[in-house]
C-alpha cells in the first residue's frame, strides 16, 4: 500500500505539467477567439465576430478544405506506401526483417528541415530532377508544377509521414497469429482472399492509428508550404501563424485554432471508437 | 480401448480417404527432422502420430497439410498426388494446436469461412453451419466471438469448422491438449465417436500415450524422425518392436538375459525361451507380475522370490518396486492393502517379450 502522501507526490508533477502546459493554454486560446483587436490593441470585449469572419470570407473555408485536401491525398500515399512494405516486411523478409526495419526508422532520425531542403534541391527548375529530364531530352524547358505546388507539398509530406503510417501497421501486422492464416488457407482460401478477410481485418486497428498520425500530422503542417509549397499552396497552419504573427489579430487565429482543434479531437474520437471495435482480444 | 470392428460403419469409406506417405523427408538446414517416413492410412481409419517434441510428429502433419513442402518424397491422398497442390487446393482440413479460430469472426462466421471462401451457395451455408455446429453442441453459441468462450468450447467450434468443408481427411495436431484431464477425457470420447460416424480418416498427433491408445485404431510411434513402429494399439502394447516403443507406450521393466540352451536368465529370474543362445533383452509389463499366494499357479508360470522396496497406490491398483537379488523390477498389482516384506512373486514366461534397441532389419 502506498500512502496518501506518496500518491500525491507522484500525481502532481504530470498535473502540474497539463495544467500549465495544457489546459492553461488552451483555455487562453478559447477565451481568445471570443475577443477582438481594434486599432492595433487586444481589447477584451466578448464576442462572435472571429467566427462570424471565419465562415464568411472564402478564404479561409478554402485554405482550410485544400488542408484536408492535402492532408488526405498524404494519408492514402502513405498508405498505398506503407502497407506493401509492413505486409511485406512481416510476412515474407525473413531474416532480412531487422535490417529492412532499420532502413526503414532511418530517415526518422534525419532532421524534418534537411528534408525539406533536400526536396528543393531534387525538385527546383534548376534541381535533380529537371536536370535530368532536359539532359534526356524530354522536356525542353524546366517543368514548373513540380516545385512550389501542392503537389510537391503532398509529396514532401509524404516522404515525412511514411514511417508514421508503416510503424503501427507493423506492429499489428507482426500481431497476427500465422496459425491464422494456415487456418484459412487450410480451409480453401487463396492468399487474396485470405488477405482480404483475415489480415486486412486484423490490421485494421494499426491501419487506423497509421492513418491518423499521417493525416494530423499533415493537416497541421506550416512548414511543407513554406519550404516547398509557394503561394498556391497555403495551409490552414500558414493562416494561424501569419494572423499570430505580421498580421497580429490574435482572436481570428485562435478562432481558427478552436475550429481545428474540434475537427481533430472529434476525428481522435472516432478512429478510437473505430479502433475498439476492430480489436478482438 | 475402444476396440475397432471390422464391420463397423466407418469402415464403409471409400478409398477417397486413403492417405500414402512414400519415402518421405524433410530438412530444415543440416537438421534431418523426417527420415524416410512411408506410411498408409486406410480410408475412415483413425491413424495417431505419437512421438516426443522434435520427434518429426508435427512437422508430418503440416507436410500433408501443406504447410510445408518434403524435401524428399511423395504424399498421395485417394489417388492422387497432394504434396504438389497449395494448401486451400487440399481436400483435407484441421484442426490447430491454439484452435486458430478468428478473433474478428464471430462462432458462425467462423465456421462459414470454409463454405465461403470455396464458393458455396449461399442458400446452403446457414443450414450446414447450422448442422455442423449441432454436431459439436455449440448452436447456440453462434453468436458469441471466440474470446468469449472456454478452451472446450473453442475446441468445438474449431472441429467444426474443419469438419464444414466435409473433408476426406481430417488432421489434428493434438487439438485436447490444451485442455484440464476431465475435460480431455470428455472430448476424447466424442471425438472418437463422431470419426466413428462420419467415417472420415482422422490424422491425430499426440505427445500422450494414453490419449493414442484410447482414440486410434493404429499408432505410429515417431522418434528423431523416424517411424519406430505401426501397429494397433494391442499389438504395440503386446508386442513393441524396440526397447523405445515398450518404454514410450505404457511402462515397462526391461531386463537383460542370458539365453543358454532354451532358458534365459537374469539373477534369480530364468524362464523357457526358443530363442537361440546369446545376449537378449526382454520387455515385462508391471502388470503380468502377480503375488504368487493370489494366483493359481499355470504351466510356463515363472515364481521367484523377491522384497518389496517401495509401494505406490494409485487407485485400482498397487505400483510395488521389487528387489530381485539386487534386480529392480516395478509390478503392478490389484489394490491389496500394505505389503512389506519377501513374497512370492510370478510371470508367465510368454510376458516376457524379446525387444531389441533398433528396429529388427536397420
């Protein structure tokens, strides 16, 4: 039996820790988006007109659907990515498994603006890649759409967020119990329909958190746009940085913040709903 | 022991269920873990693989599952070649060690897999599932998912998953192992009389003796790989072929003789034997010892004298350890109450089996 007096102790530093860092925060950033800024000065006078601004001016609505655009287009790359190599990787590399797993966590250690830079380099119309396609002549000119674009954003984000969906498919992969899968094919199941009705089932609770960390992740992304996305490709996180920033209306910023905060939570509550109902042990 | 009849029922299969193992082997690197197996399995014949772990049991029966591929050798099933077809294309199915039911199905799905994924009408499914289930008493479990059930239960709905498919062969790697004695015992019961009704050849792998000699109408006894001997389980019992198999299958006194002029002897011990002169060991089952003062003695009756070391009682009957001028000897007498002491011991000569350590011929 531990005491009251060691209970305690060791329960307040994690709350004091979510107290100030959390719940303090976030409940400045809520009072926030319901006050307004006039002549350059935050003045604390409730009320709606954030969110009024919010869901009027287009611009924002737009900024923040070519995020989840973004978003999604990177959660199903990594996906059509992820799942050959973890289904792959578990099932049939044998005893090349470590060194592929390796290769693999690599690139997590490389930092996110080294990265970034290197895509420049690869995909700029002086870069690798347009280099290449003019010296084989097939294209004359450098292509323009591949850098400062959506796409090379997706792209980047991608490459960024590949390990994020591979390492909990993994793991749920390696999960599954091979005598399960004898026991399919046993009872008249080719390897494609074993697939479908037994692992993919079973690796949906990876599948999902996967999912989730890349999408996320990427929908909150300021600095993909800033390093390879230009001015088509504005993010929903570049608004709330310029509105903290330059443009200093503190209570439009954490308006937007509050919508997305919403939009992530409810999505985190869902894919767990999802989650508990794909687990079966 | 269930003896099998000739005339029974099950013996109506046809040959579809026959199984043939020809010169099978199989390696994994330098480990030989099968050598040369050949074997054949009668259609509706209830065929156990007994062996210790690392005897090659195992690895027999996921070679004619098709989980493995023989490094040597052929496996035929009703006429035709099955060690070349995958798994899924095999008219065999079994039943898994930890059951390997699926976790995301639920009772009836998973016994519906089968009909499913082979494309059976859809129509016919819930009636056969519905039977199938029936048969093993889990109908009205068909809701629940595995998790919810016990070890019995599980091991049910996976017998009845394999049996769906209506395979020609049935393969179970010691499917009631897993399970409390009581529990076993049930099981083994119905297990037999359910391959009794439907007649299909049942391939049974098993480390426990007593469960092959109850269930099988033949044992295989495997060891490093290698077939020591096939026989029922009367002849095995009766007549073990090696010094392995008389140890392995009940429990026996192994006693070392001298043959000189149609008589063997070891200490005090010496019977009529019609082997020729020289070194022979003998295999003598506890229970053909007998308390002289209890039985009448019969012609070829061997008596000796010898103290009683240690007695052990274990039910029905008395495990006396005796000693024969220095010779240990078990014997296995009727329950009888405390016994100390010389007495008067005695054995028929014919109980005395010749046995040899390798199999006669290798």
């Amino acid at each position: 039996m531990h005491t009251r007096a060691y209970k305690l102790a060791v329960s307040i530093p994690p709350l004091l820790w979510v107290g100030v860092f959390l719940l303090i925060p976030y409940a400045l950033m809520l009072l926030h988006s319901f006050w307004l800024v006039r002549d350059g000065i935050l003045v604390h006078e409730w009320n709606l007109q954030n969110y009024a601004k919010l869901f009027s001016n287009r611009i924002y609505l737009e900024v923040l659907f070519r995020s989840i655009r973004i978003a999604a287009s990177v959660t199903l790359l990594s996906l059509i990515l992820g799942y050959p190599l973890a289904y792959y990787m578990s099932f049939q590399s044998g005893r090349r498994k470590e060194l592929m797993y390796q290769l693999v966590i690599i690139p997590l250690w490389v930092s996110y603006l080294v990265r970034g830079y290197a895509w420049k380099t690869i995909l700029g119309s002086e870069g690798v890649l347009n280099s290449f396609l003019q010296y084989f002549h097939i294209t004359t000119e450098p292509v323009g759409f591949l850098l400062y674009s959506p796409f090379a954003v997706v792209l980047m984000l991608t490459h960024i967020y590949t390990p994020f969906v591979f390492l909990p498919l993994y793991a749920s992969l390696e999960h599954i119990p091979r005598n399960l899968v004898e026991a399919s094919h046993d009872l008249g199941a080719s390897p494609r329909t074993t697939f479908f009705r037994v692992i993919l089932p079973l690796s949906m609770p990876g599948l999902l958190a996967g999912a989730t960390f890349a999408f996320l992740l990427s929908l909150g992304d300021f600095l993909a746009p800033i390093l390879v996305g230009g001015p088509s490709s504005v993010m929903i996180a570049n608004i709330v940085q310029n509105l903290f920033g330059s443009a200093y209306d503190w209570p439009l910023g954490a308006a937007i913040s509050v919508c997305i905060l919403l939009l992530t939570v409810s999505l985190l509550f869902l894919t767990e709903r999802l989650e508990k109902r794909w687990s079966f042990t | 022991m269930i003896e099998p009849s000739p005339s029974s029922p099950a013996n109506h299969a046809t040959s579809e269920g026959t199984l043939e193992v020809r010169n099978l082997a199989k390696q994994f690197g330098r480990q030989h873990v099968l050598k040369d197996i050949s074997l054949h399995v009668a259609g509706g014949e209830f065929l156990t693989l007994l062996g210790e772990s690392g005897s090659g049991k195992t690895t027999l029966l996921r070679i004619i599952a098709g989980f493995e591929q023989p490094s040597i050798g052929e496996v035929w099933m009703g006429g035709s070649r099955l060690d070349l077809l995958p798994p899924y294309k095999r008219k065999v199915n079994t039943v898994f060690q930890n059951y390997a039911l699926f976790p995301h199905l639920s009772v009836e799905e998973n016994v519906a897999y089968g009909l499913r994924v082979t494309g059976t009408a859809a129509a016919d499914i819930p009636g056969r599932v519905q039977d199938a289930l029936g048969m093993v008493k889990m109908a009205e479990y068909a809701e629940r998912r595995p998790a919810k059930l016990s070890g019995g239960q599980q091991q049910r709905v996976a017998l009845a998953r394999a049996l769906v498919n209506r395979p020609q062969l049935l393969l179970l790697d010691e499917p009631l192992s897993a399970l409390d004695a009581n529990l076993r015992k049930q099981m083994q019961g119905e297990l037999k009389s359910l391959q009794r009704e439907l007649g299909i050849t049942f391939l049974f792998v098993t480390h426990d003796q007593d469960e092959a000699m109850v269930l099988s109408d033949r044992i295989a006894l495997l060891r490093n790989g290698e077939l020591e001997q096939i026989a029922s389980p009367r002849e095995i019992y009766e007549r073990p072929a090696t010094v392995y198999a008389a140890e392995f299958i009940g429990q026996t006194n192994v006693i070392k003789a001298e043959i000189h002029g149609g008589r063997a002897s070891c200490g005090a011990l010496s019977w009529a034997t019609e082997l020729p002169d020289g070194a022979q060991l003998f295999s003598l089952r506890p229970e053909s010892i007998r308390l002289a003062s209890e039985t009448r003695a019969k012609p070829g009756s061997v008596p000796f004298r010898a103290s009683v070391v240690q007695q052990v009682f274990t039910g029905a009957s008395e495990l006396l350890e005796l000693d024969c001028g220095g010779l240990l000897i078990r014997a296995r007498i009727p329950t009888r109450g405390r016994i100390t002491g010389e007495h008067e011991f005695s054995f028929l000569a014919g109980s005395a089996v010749p046995v040899n350590h390798t199999k006669a011929g290798s």
